[in-house]
C-alpha cells in the first residue's frame, strides 16, 4: 500500500505574512469600497442641492409672473376704466397711468389700450417703444396674448403683459398694457444661487432671458430649449445641469454647477477612512507581530528544554504565554521532569553496584580526580583496598546465596562506617576500595579494627558464623601531578598483597619513606 509523501513545513514568518497581507487587502477593500460609496452619496447630495435651489428659484419666477399677471388683471378691473374708456378724455387717462405708475415697483411701462390694440396717450410719455407699438398693432394681443419678452439694450430687456377691459356686457373696451423690468426676476436666481452655481432663465428659442450673476439677459443659454420639467440632474461637460420648467410661459430654468469630485465633506471622510485604516493595520500588524513573538518564544523555550535533555542538563520548566498552550505546555513539562527522573535513575543505576547498593568501579573512578585535588590542596587521602578472605571457598562449600550475604553484611559494615567525606565503592568480586579524607596512619588503623569489629557483628546478626577475616592494604594519594589512579591502586593492591603474605585479616600500609607500616 502506497503511502503519500509528507508535507514540507510551512515557514511560520511566512504564514502570518500573508495572512497579514490578506487581512490588508481586505481592509483596504472594505475602506474604498465604504469612500466609493460615500463619494456617490456625497455626488447624489450635491444633485439633491443644485435640484432644490433650482425648485426654490422657479418656484419663485412662477411667483413672479404670477404676482405681474394678477396686477394687469387688477389693473384692468379698476371701476373707473370702463368709464374713463367709454367717455374719458387722453388727458385723464394719462393721469389714471401716471398714478399707477408710481406705485409699482419694476415697471417699466403702463398705458391703456383701445380695442384695436392701439395705445391711449403719449408712447414716449408713456415709456412704450417702437417695437411694443408695432407688435400691439399686428398682434393684437387683446384677443390673447398674455405674456411676451422684449429684448432690447443692455438695461431695457422686459416683459410685456395685457389684459382686456370689458364692460358690464362683456363688450371689449380696450386693455391694459403693462411691461417689467427683469430686475426682479435676476434678485430671485441671485438669492437662490450659492457659490458656484449658475442659475439661467432661457425663452422658447433656448436664448437667455436672465441669469444670476453679472448676466445681463443678452445671448443664447446654450441650451435647445426643451426642457423636460422632470428635475433629473445630469453631468454636461465638467458641470451637473438640471432643467425644470417655469409653468405656461414656455421658459426654462437651467441650473448649473461644476462636479466636485472630492467636497470638503469626502476629503473629511477620506482622511478619517486613511487614518483609521492605518490605525486598523497597525494595530493588527502589532497584535500579530507580538502573536507571533511569543509563538516563537514558547517555541524557543521547549527547544531549549529539548536542547537540555540531550545535554543531560537541568530543564527549567517552561512558562507558556498563551492560555491555549498551557496543556500542551504542561504535557512537555511532564514529559521533561520523567525523562529527568528516568536520567537520574539510570545515572544512579549505572554508578550503584545492584548487589550491594555501594558506588561501583565507574562511580570510583568518577570520584577519584576529586579526592586527587584535595590531596593536591594537602589533605591527607588514603586508599584502601579490601579483600575477604577464603571468599571462594565460602562460595564454593556453601554456594553463592551465602557468599552473597557475606557481601551484604560486608557492604552494610561500609555504609554505617563510611563518612560524608568518604567513598567506599565495590571495584569486583569481593574487592572493595575506600577513600579515606582526613585521616593519619592511627585513624586508618583504627578504622580498620572497627571494620573487622562491625563485620563480625553483621555476620552473627545474619547467622552467617563464617570464619573469615579482611585484608586490607593502603595507601595514601599523593599530591603530585604525576600520581594517577591506576598508580595509586597498584600501591594498594601490592599492600594487599603483602597481607595476604603475612598471614592475612590484617592492613599493611604502603607509605611513602619515613612512615612505619602497622598491622
């Protein structure tokens, strides 16, 4: 059965820079898709605002011409035309005009009609052009005209209106004829505009009748005229344009004003969205750096604890920082302190002889370039090698199980006798070696009769009543560099040999020239 290949690793540093970068992407999405939005809301406003204040302007020429053709109608309803139209002299119509006049603010021109449409009075008196003349005649505009535009020289444009006089009978008696001045038109798209905007009032033909500003009614509007009254903005070049309708005269209003793709409003939120963007990813950046830092750190720490395992070191426990990792953290500590456990009962065990529990030859040797710096510091360190006596023919003639209890009791004897200062270790077979600190030639020797003393006292106690005896020889370390273990034991071992020669159960001393050997 096949088995597929395992995955490489992925890099961590890796990992968290592109879910970083995917997490910006994102954010940067989200924040320009949130301006975008906020950018045709803020366009649909400025076309909410330019509509509103072309309403509020048309709304207010509707009011205008309204208010001008309810005048020319009160006009012509006064009492006193029909008749001062029926028997009145020029004269008194003239003086019915002039009183009038100064009473409407604007006019330009006011004077009675005959049925025929011709005027009453003096025309230039009256402020009545050629023009006006000529067109009252041929048009005849008590039969129905309303309103008309004259266009003139610069400060004389005006708006002509008429409205017939009839009798009690409903018989025409002639008309009034009433012309304003634009002024009041231009005040009403001057009020209505802010900056920025244009504000024009074009006739049927399209040409420009007032607009707001320094416009003085002169010119085409650039436009065909066809507005479709329904308010809907649209861009024209660099400008959004809305056309509406002014009630019945046939006139347009365009309103205008230039496209400002980023208002003060947009750099404000476009400003607030940068900066809390970059707030958004510096906070994230930070959370996942230190995310990271302290990943690694917990990482960092079980390796080092991994690290001081192998080196047969003491593992610090690892402290993790993220709640998350705590069992996990805590399995490894565990993990750590059986494996130290474990070490330390291996470590004992390959130094501890398994019969006796004593230090074996390893443990020695381990110890004895210590007790060798101490004699090279001066202290006084002897070696003593034991031996039991017949040991094999106990063996022999009462097996192994007693030879081993006589290796017991020997041990024991050495365990309560033996110092913290001391080391008294099993090399092999029934050959012990002892380290001896501080102790002269006397104190040896009085150790050693307190040995035998001691085993004997073991071997009753273990009903083992064995007639057996130690040999012991020794030696003392000497604080020389040139001395060595392998030294020092050879001098031990031929004093042991020297009291197995003499009879054995007794120590013989190998000293150095000028001390005395005692058995």
């Amino acid at each position: 059965m096949s088995t597929s290949a395992p995955r490489p690793p992925v890099s961590l540093r890796r990992h968290f820079s592109w879910l970083l970068l995917g997490v910006t992407v994102m954010l940067v999405g989200g924040v320009g898709l949130s301006l975008w939005f906020s950018l045709q809301v803020d366009s649909q406003n400025q076309d909410g605002l330019l509509k509103m204040h072309a309403e509020g302007a048309r709304d207010g020429v509707k009011r205008r011409l309204d208010h001008y053709r309810t005048l020319v109608d009160k006009l012509a309803r006064d009492p006193e035309l029909e008749d001062m139209l029926r028997f009145g002299d020029p004269p008194d119509q003239q003086a019915w005009v002039r009183s009038r006049q100064t009473l409407i603010p604007d006019l330009y021109g006011l004077t009675l009609l005959t049925p025929e449409g011709e005027i009453l009075g003096d025309a230039t008196t009256l402020r009545v052009g050629p023009r006006c003349r000529a067109e009252l005649v041929s048009r005849n505009p008590l039969r129905g005209m309303r309103l008309h535009l004259q266009r003139g020289a610069a400060g004389r444009e005006h708006v002509d209106l008429v409205s017939a006089v009839r009798g009690f009978d409903n018989e025409l008696l002639g008309g009034v004829f009433l012309s304003m001045r634009l002024d009041a038109l231009k005040r009403i798209l001057d009020e209505a505009a802010y900056p920025g905007q244009t504000l024009t009032l074009l006739d049927e033909a399209g040409e420009t009748v007032v607009s707001n500003g320094n416009g003085n009614g002169n010119g085409n509007g650039n436009g065909n005229g066809n507005g479709n009254g329904n308010g809907n903005g649209k861009a024209s070049g660099a400008a959004r344009e809305i056309r509406l309708d002014v009630g019945d005269a046939g006139w347009t209003l365009v309103a205008r004003a230039p496209v400002q793709k980023l208002t003060r409003s947009g750099k404000v939120q476009i400003l607030v969205g940068g900066a809390t963007l970059l707030a958004v990813l510096l906070l994230l950046e930070t959370g996942m750096l230190g995310l990271r830092r302290a990943m690694l750190r917990d990482i960092a720490a079980t390796r080092d604890a991994l690290t001081a395992l192998a080196r047969d070191e003491s593992v610090p426990p690892i402290v993790p920082h993220y709640a998350e990792f705590e069992q996990a953290v805590s399995d490894i500590n565990l993990v750590a302190l059986h494996l130290q456990e474990q070490r330390s009962r291996l470590e004992h065990l390959s130094l501890t002889d398994p019969l006796t529990g004593l230090p074996n030859r390893r443990a020695f040797e381990t110890r004895f370039p210590q007790a060798l710096g101490f004699a090279e510091r001066g202290h006084h360190i002897a070696l003593v090698l034991l031996d039991i006596d017949h040991f094999k023919r106990i063996n022999d003639s009462h097996g192994h199980g007693v030879g081993d209890q006589v290796l017991l009791a020997l041990a024991q004897t050495l365990k309560t006798l033996t110092r913290r200062a001391d080391l008294s270790a099993r090399l092999a077979g029934d050959e012990f070696a002892i380290l001896l600190a501080d102790l002269d030639a006397a104190g040896v020797a009085l150790w050693y009769q307190r040995l035998i003393d001691h085993f004997g006292g073991e071997l009753n106690a273990l009903g083992l009543n064995q007639q057996t005896g130690i040999s012991a020889g020794q030696t003392w370390l000497q604080g020389v560099p040139r001395d060595s273990m392998n030294q020092a034991l050879a001098r031990a071992d031929r004093a042991l040999y020297q009291a197995k020669e003499r009879g054995r159960a007794r120590l013989v001393f190998d000293a150095p020239a000028g001390e005395k050997n005692a058995g």
